[in-house]
C-alpha cells in the first residue's frame, strides 16, 4: 500500500491538486482518505497499484 500526501492552507488549491493527481493516476485505487484540519488541511490518500509487467 502507498500513500500520497497533500498539504494546503487554501482547500481549493487542494482541491484542484487531489483532482488533478486522482486524474493523472486513475489506474490506482484508492483503499482510504483522510483528513486532518488546523492552520493547514492536510489530506492522505493510501491507495493500491495494479499488479502488471511494465511494458517498454
């Protein structure tokens, strides 16, 4: 399991930032969010990888 981690004071630059990564990356899947709040958000996406030969 892998983790990818997000950090921002502003939730819309955040917002667009988690979009953007969940977009780039949709072959992942995602086992659990969270969410922590305080001066900054910080949201933690674990998520699993596929299991495939890499190709090349």
């Amino acid at each position: 399991m892998n983790v990818k981690i997000f950090t921002s004071p502003d939730p819309r630059i955040l917002e667009k930032e988690i979009n953007q990564w969940l977009e780039d990356n949709s072959w992942v899947k995602v086992v659990n969010i969270a969410q922590s709040t305080g001066s900054t958000t910080v949201i933690s996406i674990w998520y699993n990888e596929p299991n495939v030969p890499i190709l090349g």
